[in-house]
C-alpha cells in the first residue's frame, strides 16, 4: 500500500565533520528514497545542511556563530546542496523541486496553504519536494528556529496529512541514557505516549555540525503523533535501512498514536500560530476542556497574563502553570479580567459579549 512518508535527514549526515557536502552520502540517500518512490510512495524531503555544506566554500575556518555569517554560508551551501541532490536524483528519472520555509511561512494561515498547495502538485506529478528552513532570512531567536529542521519536518508530516515520519539520526533510538556513556543504557524500542519521563531520557546536541540533540527530536515526534503521524527516529545507513524503518523493522524509536490527522484550523492554532498571552484556569475547567470536550467558561478562569483582543490565540494553563493547550479568545483581557470566576448569569449582566464562552471548543485544541 503506497503512503505519504516525510524523512528528515539533518547536517551530520550529510557532511564530513570539517564542514562540506559528503557526496557518497547524499547518493546514498538518494538511492534509499528512490527505492520508496519507486515503490509508489508519496515522498517528501525535510533536509538540513545548507550551512554546514557553505562555510568552508566562504573561507571559515569553521561552522560560523554569528547570524550574517550562517546566513552567508547558508545562501552559498543551499544552492550546492539542491544541486548534489538533484544530480543524485536525476540518476534515478526523479525531479527534485526546492522549497525554503520560516517559522514566520507557519504563522501565516494563507502562506502555509500555499506551500501546502505548491507540495501537494509536485507529489501529483510525481517530484520529490526537498524543503529546508529559510535560513538566509531567518533569526536565530529560540522561538522562531525550527532546532535542525526537526520540528521543521513534524511540521511538514501534520500539514501534508503524512502516514509516517521518518527521523533519521546518528543514534539508533532513544536510550533510558545516553549509551556513548552509559553501556547499561537500555534502549526503548516503542512508546506509545510522550510523557515526561521520556523527555527526561532525552540528552542534547550530539554533533558540532547540526544544531539538534534527542531532546529536540522527541519533540518533533510530539507534535507528528499529535497530528496524527506514526514517527520513527533511528540510523539509516545501510542499503534497504530506510524501507526496514518504514515498515517498522528499522534500527530505532517507533512512537505510535492513535489520534487522526488535524484540520489544517486545528494545526495552525496549536503548531503555528503566536500566543499574545496565558490564561490560567481552575481544575474543573481544565477537566472540562481536556477531557469534556467543553468550552472554557469565564467561572473557570483563575487569572491571566498579557494583553489581547477578541480573536487573539492564548495559551491555557493549569494553576501549575502546565500548558493544556492554545485557543482563540472570545473576549478581551480586560473583559476577562472583569468576569473571571463569575456565573454565566452574571458575566451577561456585566460584558456584553458576541459569546458568553471565553474560548469555544471549536477554536480549542489539548496539547497535553
């Protein structure tokens, strides 16, 4: 049966550790995503590399640390690095096609549509969409990057509606500890919810290259299960590795959900879109809203942070301060302020609002 598969392939597979494009390594990829789509597989690219493949092409001595610099070596490596793949590909009959995305592409509801237009023609006639971040015109604010285009491809597999999630890594699974240190480590071969002892067994960066570590993968797999995407997150470097990973016999994680693919609505609210502030809520809402499948009620709001407007997004919190999810508002902050933990009754003698919910479940989605 063909499916939908997005593979992430990040800088530490793709060049030496001195910097520059490993061509043996890309033809090796090439023949391992070839296999797939001659299959009859949809597939879809996420790679990382533009940087790391430009430094040394520039002059640096090494992987550069200020932001122009990244972004000189970006703009120089990503024109080498389509170009590897492209040559790569074209010995198997298959056209590549570029796409470069930001955070920024993610926030806008009609700009992700048309990018999300532009892969779903590509993969109708039959090409491979290679996508990577933006990174020439992107920040290096925590907030706006996408940590080694992990969450980058998680991203991708929930908008492209994606059986499967491929995560390709220098680590064959995640470990209870990092087993580089620890040789009692043991590895966990399937986890079927993302808690935070799993989080905890998470380590960081791995490589000088890339920019990613365990940690940011698992959160990559977070938000692909929680759109609906079977994730794997493994080593595939041996010829037939990658269709092993796909039919669940790869050298890795498997993080299993049962949950279905999200609206494109639902995926811009909880993935995408910028919180303008926090609404913290009692136990009884946070039941109703996670589990109930009910609005949040302004009896139900402990307090708030931030200034927003009607239709703003917030994050809801519990009185830990655990995030339960991201929704829009109905009301103002001042409005809220005004009537939180008020009776429905006496909120409409006091606001006068379009509806009495301060956040609807249809503008609502659970991130726990």
């Amino acid at each position: 049966m063909s499916e939908r598969i997005v593979v992430k392939i990040g800088s530490s597979s793709l060049t030496s550790d001195e910097g520059g494009l490993n061509r043996d390594r890309i033809r090796y990829f090439a023949t391992e995503l070839a296999a797939l789509h001659q299959a009859g597989h949809a597939v879809i690219l996420v790679t990382s590399g533009a940087v790391a493949a430009g430094f040394r092409q520039i002059g640096y001595a090494a992987r550069p640390k200020l932001v122009h610099e990244k972004q000189a070596a970006a703009a120089v490596g990503q024109a080498l690095l389509m170009q590897a793949y492209q040559e790569a590909f074209g010995g198997f009959g298959i056209v590549a096609a570029q796409i470069l995305l930001t955070r920024a592409d993610f926030s806008n509801r009609r700009r992700i549509q048309n990018a999300q237009m532009t892969i779903e023609e590509l993969l109708r006639q039959r090409i491979i969409p290679i996508i990577n971040e933006n990174d020439t015109v992107s920040t290096d604010e925590l907030v706006l990057k996408f940590g080694d285009n992990d969450q980058l491809s998680a991203l991708v597999a929930a908008m492209t509606k994606g059986s499967r999630l491929v995560i390709i890594t220098d680590m064959d699974g995640l470990y209870t500890e990092d087993p580089r240190k620890n040789p009692q480590a043991v590895k966990i071969e399937r986890v079927e919810q993302i808690t935070g002892d799993i989080m905890q067994h998470a380590g960081g960066p791995g490589s000088s290259v890339g920019t990613g570590g365990m940690r940011s993968k698992i959160e990559a797999a977070r938000i692909a299960t929680r759109g609906g995407v079977q994730t794997f997150i493994g080593k595939v470097q041996s010829p037939g590795d990658l269709k092993l990973a796909v039919e669940g016999n790869g050298r890795g994680t498997y993080f299993d959900t049962k949950l279905q693919s999200l609206p494109m609505k639902k995926q811009w609210l909880g993935f995408h879109s910028m919180p303008q502030g926090r609404i913290l809520i009692d136990d009884g809402a946070a039941q109703a809203l996670v589990s109930g499948g009910k609005s949040l009620l302004p009896a139900g709001v402990v307090s708030l942070e931030g200034e927003f407007l009607p239709g703003d997004v917030v994050e809801v919190c519990d009185t830990t301060g655990r995030t339960l999810g991201r929704g829009v508002v109905s009301y103002a902050a001042w409005q809220i302020q005004a009537v939180r933990g008020l009776s429905t009754e006496e909120v409409k003698r006091r606001v006068d609002a379009a509806r009495i919910e301060v956040i609807h479940r249809d503008d609502w989605i659970t991130l726990t």
